[in-house]
C-alpha cells in the first residue's frame, strides 16, 4: 500500500521530485504546499496546491508524510526553514533514496534527503537531514556530511572527510582523504580542495583550491 506524501514546493526540484517519488518510491503524491505567498496556482500535475500555514487542514500529519522540495536557495537556508516549518506542523519528514544509487549497508542517511541515481554511498558515511546528492557523487568510506548540504554531479569526496553543515559544492568538486570543511562553504567547480578549510563562509576555487576574498555571506547576501 503507498505511503501518502505532500511535496513542499512548487518549482522545478518539486516537479523532478514528483517524478522521482511516482516511478521510484512506494509513496503516492497527493499534493504540494508553499509559502502563502508563493500561493499562485490551484492544482499541479492535477493535485492540489495549498499555502503550508494550513497544509495540515487537508493533508493530515498523522496520515500523510511531507518531503520539502527545494534546491540551494540562500545557500540552502530556504530548504532548512521549510524542513522546520514541516516539522512544526507534526509532518514526518520521507527521503528519496533512488534504487539506482549504491548505498553501503552501514551508511547513514538524515531525514528529507533526496539522492538521484548513480551515485556511491561507501561504509560508515553519515549524512545529515536535509541533503541534496545530484547524480553521479562518490562519498568516500567514514565520511560525514552535515544537515542542509547540496553536492552537485560528480562531486568525489575521499576518505574520512568532514563537511560542514548548509554547504554546496559544484560540479566535479574534488576532496582528498581527512578534508575538513566548515560550515556554509561554497566550493566551485572542478575545485581540487587538498587541505582542510575549517573556517565558515568561505568560496573555494582552483586546483588547488584557495579561499576567496569575499565570502560566502557576503555572495549570498547572508546575515550572520
């Protein structure tokens, strides 16, 4: 029997999630929900569309799971709101775990994680709530990831790596064994990063990467 879920969000991560949970998963998507006042259409994909103050009026929490559909927005900070919102209203929060991912037995995965296909999830990694694993990563043996990540596609991640929370890295990214990342980093594409950074907010670049001068806040226009 298909489990109920509520999609959070109405953009184009919400419409790839729609597909992903009704060809992949055991879960029947009955609706979408968004902030009020993002509220501008009825019905999508021919379910309704409710503001999330009241979501729970019409997708009971005691019978319908919620996953929130949102890439890196504000360097993910509009995808961990939304989880806490969820989670406020009583929603139990589901995970897409795409069957043509390899996930070790002894992986850990959080809450609201949404990992596409081909990606390789090695023994003993952690991965914290909120994740986001585009197509195609490696995430090396003893790895952990913290909560509100992105990673694009093909991003290698080695051995016994920490990265932060709320961090996105760019396509092709590269990190070499016992890398330590801080929180709210923003590594570029095809940055090679062969030492620990441990600071936040930093932008890395390069091969090897370096730290930029302006910072990931500044570039977001983050208040810290």
């Amino acid at each position: 029997m298909s489990k109920r879920l509520l999609i959070i969000g109405a953009g184009e991560f919400a419409d790839i999630a729609y597909e992903y949970f009704t060809v992949d998963s055991d879960y029947e998507v009955v609706g979408f929900a968004v902030e009020r006042e993002y509220l501008t259409e009825d019905t999508k994909f021919g379910l309704p569309v409710v503001a999330l103050d009241e979501a729970d009026a019409t997708f009971d929490p005691r019978d319908t799971e919620a996953h929130v559909a949102v890439t890196s927005t504000q360097l993910n900070r509009v995808r961990a709101r939304l989880i806490g919102a969820a989670r406020a209203k009583g929603y139990r929060l589901a995970s897409f775990i795409s069957p043509h991912a390899f996930v070790w037995r002894t992986a850990e995965i959080g809450e609201n994680a949404f990992i596409f296909e081909d990606n390789t999830i090695q023994h003993g990694v952690r991965i914290g709530d909120g994740c986001v694993l585009w197509s195609g990563n490696h995430i090396g043996h003893q790895t952990r990831i913290g909560d509100h990540c992105f990673l694009s596609s093909h991003v290698v991640i080695s051995g016994y790596c920490s990265i932060g929370a709320s961090c996105f890295l760019g396509v092709n990214a590269t990190f070499a064994d016992n890398v330590t990342l801080g929180d709210d980093c923003f590594v570029g594409m095809a940055a090679v990063v062969n030492k620990s950074f441990e600071a936040k907010g930093l932008i890395l670049n390069g091969h090897p990467a370096e730290a930029s001068k302006v910072s990931s806040y500044r570039y977001f226009r983050i208040k810290v």
